[in-house]
C-alpha cells in the first residue's frame, strides 16, 4: 500500500440489508446448534465411529483456520522479513483470521460429545502429553486470544480518535505501552500457528492406510504448513479485492502482484514435494487407476498449477480481476486438498459411510455467514481497512468495477493491431506471440488468427509436452528418413544431369542431329572457316612449341 494509507473506520450503518441477511443465515445455526445441545449430536449429524469428526473439523476448523492463515503468512512479510510496505494489510489480515479461528474453535465446542469435560483443558494434570490433538487444541485457543490481542491497537486508536479528551488520553496512553509489548505478541503469533498448522497434518499420519496412499505421505505436516500459507495470501488478495469494490479501500495491484509472486512459489513448492514423495515412494503407478481419486487428484494439480503460472505473468499484474481469480483458485486448491485428505478420501472400512446431514451444513453455512457480519460491524467501528482519501474519491467519478469473471477472446485478420497473447492459426497450424498490446498480426487479411487464452494456453502445455514426448521416436525416424532420402535423391539427380549432359550433343537450331539433316550452305562454310582458324592456331602454337625445343638444344 502507499505510505500514507492508514486505518478508518469504514462507518455506515451497522445493521443494513447485507449484515441482517448474514445473521438471518446465522439464525437458522444457531436453532441447530441449540437443537443439538438438547437432543444430542446424532440428532442433526451423521457423524459415527468411522466418519468421527464429519464436515466440522475438515471444514469448519481445518480450511477456515487455513483461510485465517493470512494473518500467520502477511506477518511473516511484514515482521519476519521486514517488508514494511505490507503494513496496511497486516489489521484486515488479523481480523480475518481471528475470526476465523475463533468460529473453528467453536465449531469444535459445539462437535465435542462430552462438551462439558472441556474444562479439562486448562488442567495440566488432565493432560495427555502424547495427544496431538493436545497440542493442537492448546496452540488453537492460545492463537486465538493472541489474534484477538493483536486487534487491540485498532481499539486504542478508535478511542484516541474520541471527542472525549479523557477517553482520547486512555487511547492515547494505551496504544503505547501495547505498541511496547508488540514484539512479543508477534512472536507468538509467528511460531502458533507453524506449530498447530504442522501438527493438523501429523493428524492424518495416525490415520495409516485409512487415507488413500495419494494423499498419506510422512510429509503431510509439511504439506499442511505449505498449503495454509498459500491459502492465506490468497485470501489475504480476495479480502482485499472485496473490500476495494464494497468499501473503495485502498488496493495497491503492484504491491498484491509482488506479494502474489511468493504464493506463486509456495504453490510449485507444494506440487514439487507431492509429486516427489509420489516418486520416491513408488506410487506413481497409481495415476494410472482411473478412478474418483485419480479426478480428485487431477483437479487439485490444476486448482495449485494454474494460479501458480498466473502470478508469474505479466498480464495478471496489471490486470486485477485476473489476480482476484488466481487468489480464489489459491484458496480452492488449499481447501480441497484438505477436504479430501480429511473426509473425501479417508476410508475407515466398508462397514462405515457417511453423508453431511442438513444440521452440519447448516451450521458450517451459518458460521462462514456469522464471520463475514463479524467482520463487517468491526470495520464500521473501528479503524481496519485503509480507505480512499475522501478527497480523492469527490474529485473524480468512480473508476468502472471490473467483471472479475469476463474472459474475452476471439478471431482476428492477419496484419491487425491486436492485444498481447498467443495466436494459432488453425488452416496452417502456424502459431504467432504478440508481445505487446498493439502490434500487428502476420499474413495478410485473409488469415484468421485465434486468440489462446492463457489459461488454455498454460493448461494445454503438459499436453503438448506429453505428445511431444510419445510421439518423439516418430518425429526422428520420420527426420532421419527424410535426410537420408534428400541426400540419395540429390546424388541421382546430380548423376543424371552430368549423364544427360554427356551424352546429348549439342543443340543446334533447325539442324536434325539424329535424323541425319543437314544445314545450309553458309553454316556449313562458317563451321568449315571456324574448323580451319582452330587448324592455324593449332600448328602455329606446335611450331612455337618446336622452336623452344631447338632453341634448347
């Protein structure tokens, strides 16, 4: 963001149509929630001893805490490697992800079959020092009070922005100390969530051949960690891009773009160490089943490639609806990969089955709904998200929103100024790179160029590899025939001009050589004066031949 960006409330009124539609949502949640503290867990859930922990866990506390990972991976930008420019993403970040976990945590709460033990917690006695869940349980509650925390300076800026001198005193007094004791709270927040982040993925390694052999590998804990920092800047960019269309927040694209560049990395980091272990543990053969896993499988590459190679392209910087989609296809990836790992692809045995019931999804839905009010009522009141200076917006008309889900392309003439891209010429197979917007197609107006989105671009080049790989025999037995039949039919040809050459006399107009005709009077006199002047200089060439020789002597 520029320099002078700093948090404001975004005001309004608190309960317009949008957050009373959210906490409508909500509602019908909390009925069942209610409904299940009455009547028990297996009345609104199908959750059994093989399907244990149903969508709740995968759902509402694995993908929501990787979606509030955006707080963990912008303050490892900001703070850990001093990126200061990443500052006015840091409060919308927290607060997303504070919410986040926070309604993760109580989605645990509400999923527990003996809620009431919770309490055994806080007594280190009670305590199960080989549990993971333990660990993670523990890192949980103590990163959400922590994230929560880390919302305070936006409280003690609210306050010192008070038209009460006393309570703009308290604000003022407050803000500093806290600002003094921020290293530390930071701290904790970078190693809470490398360590609970990690530990989500040391869950499945218990689980054994229960998960599918293409999502259990020994390197699910790294995998967990990659995935929930690619998630987290990703969604860290959709908040962002939401909050510039609703709000006309502050959305610096180079900066995103930078920023995007690092997800990039973590994305081909990820797909590089799962098709490793894939390799170096022989389970290559198995994408070769052509099942619902190998789909699954299939999909998730796509989802983390594509949005991968889109951060690296120079059209995705400039163009911010492109970068909204790769952010959002970030997410999506880190989400199924974790919704297959934990549910969709875990098999506790024949004898168990499981399909959510309409209490879970109901609650799942109305938690999302209840974060995305959360989030709105504390940025109306408090300083959050960097606006546009007010002055800016009354100077000007409002730029026109982009449609983030337009993607245009088309056929255009040979010789036409053109947008930068890649072009095919299908009649001819001939291919054409326009680097720039405005240059010129080849050919002439007759051809027809049609315009490869880069997405079709990028996705359909492991399929020309994978041809070009199948089909390379054929490629050079076809090249070597060919060189070696140019080679023989250049020496035949040579040969039979020199054959020709010698035998056929010389071509005289009007003279029949073969059939024996012969010329008239002056030819023949030329032809014998040309015989007898090549007759003279034959013998006065001998003669001086002759006389050199004489001489000699």
């Amino acid at each position: 963001m520029r320099a002078q960006a700093h948090p404001r409330t975004v005001g309004g009124p608190l309960f317009d149509r949008t957050v009373i539609a959210l906490l409508a949502t909500f509602a019908v949640a909390a009925a069942v929630i209610a409904y299940r503290f009455k009547a028990g867990i297996g009345a609104v859930s199908n959750m059994n001893d093989g399907f244990s922990w149903g969508i709740w866990e995968p759902v509402n506390v694995v993908v929501f805490t990787g979606v509030g990972a955006g707080a963990y991976a912008v303050g490892l930008l900001c703070y850990l490697l001093n990126r200061g420019e990443y500052h006015a993403l840091v409060r919308p970040a927290v607060l997303l992800g504070a919410i986040a976990y926070a309604l993760g945590g109580t989605s645990v709460l509400i999923a527990l079959g003996r809620y009431w033990n919770l309490y055994w917690l806080v007594l280190p006695g009670m305590w199960n020092l080989s549990s993971v869940l333990l660990e993670v349980a523990l890192c949980v509650m103590t990163y959400v009070a922590v994230l929560w925390i880390e919302i305070l300076p936006a409280v003690f800026d609210r306050a010192a922005q008070s038209a009460s001198a006393k309570r703009a005193a308290w604000g003022r007094r407050w803000g500093a100390r806290f600002g003094r004791a921020m290293p530390y709270i930071i701290a904790s927040a970078m190693v809470l969530p490398t360590m609970h982040q990690s530990s989500l993925g040391g869950l499945l390694l218990l689980a054994g051949s229960k998960v599918h052999p293409l999502w259990h590998t020994p390197l699910l804990p790294l995998l967990a960690l990659v995935s929930c920092l690619s998630m987290g800047f990703g969604a860290v960019v959709v908040l962002t891009s939401i909050l510039r269309f609703t709000w006309s927040a502050r959305h610096d694209q180079e900066l995103l773009a930078r920023m995007s560049k690092v997800n990039g990395g973590l994305l081909l980091v990820f797909v590089a160490l799962r098709m490793g272990d894939l390799a170096l543990h022989g389970k290559l053969r198995l994408l070769l089943v052509p099942d619902y896993h190998l789909a699954l499988f299939a999909v998730e590459m796509i989802l983390f490639l594509v949005p991968a190679g889109m951060f690296f392209s120079h059209r995705v910087e400039r163009k911010e609806r492109l970068l909204f989609r790769a952010a959002l296809a970030t997410v999506l990836a880190g989400a199924l990969w974790r919704v297959d790992a934990f549910i969709t692809c875990f098999d506790p045995g024949a004898r168990w089955h499981y399909r959510p019931a309409f209490g879970e999804i109901a609650v799942t839905v109305g938690m999302a709904a209840l974060g995305a009010a959360v989030f709105i009522l504390i940025s109306r009141r408090f300083p959050v998200v960097a606006l546009e200076e007010a002055h800016l917006s009354a100077a000007a008309p409002p730029a026109p929103r982009p449609n983030l889900l337009r993607s245009p392309f088309g056929a255009s003439p040979g010789g036409s100024a053109v947008r930068h891209g890649h072009y095919v010429r299908l009649r001819h197979l001939a291919f054409a790179v326009v680097h720039r917007d405005g240059e010129r197609l080849p050919d002439g107006a007759r051809a027809r160029w049609l315009r490869i989105p880069g997405l079709v671009f990028f996705l359909g080049l492991p399929l020309v590899g994978g041809l070009y790989v199948l089909l390379l025999p054929v490629v050079l037995l076809t090249t070597a025939l060919s060189a070696i039949l140019t080679g023989l039919l250049g020496v035949t040809r040579r040969a039979f001009v020199y054959l020709t050459a010698v035998l056929t006399p010389p071509w005289a107009p009007g003279r029949a050589h073969l059939a024996g005709t012969p010329g008239s009077e002056e030819e023949a006199a030329l032809d014998e004066a040309r015989r007898d002047g090549h007759l003279d200089a034959l013998g006065e060439e001998l003669e001086r031949e002759r006389r050199r020789r004489l001489g000699g002597r």
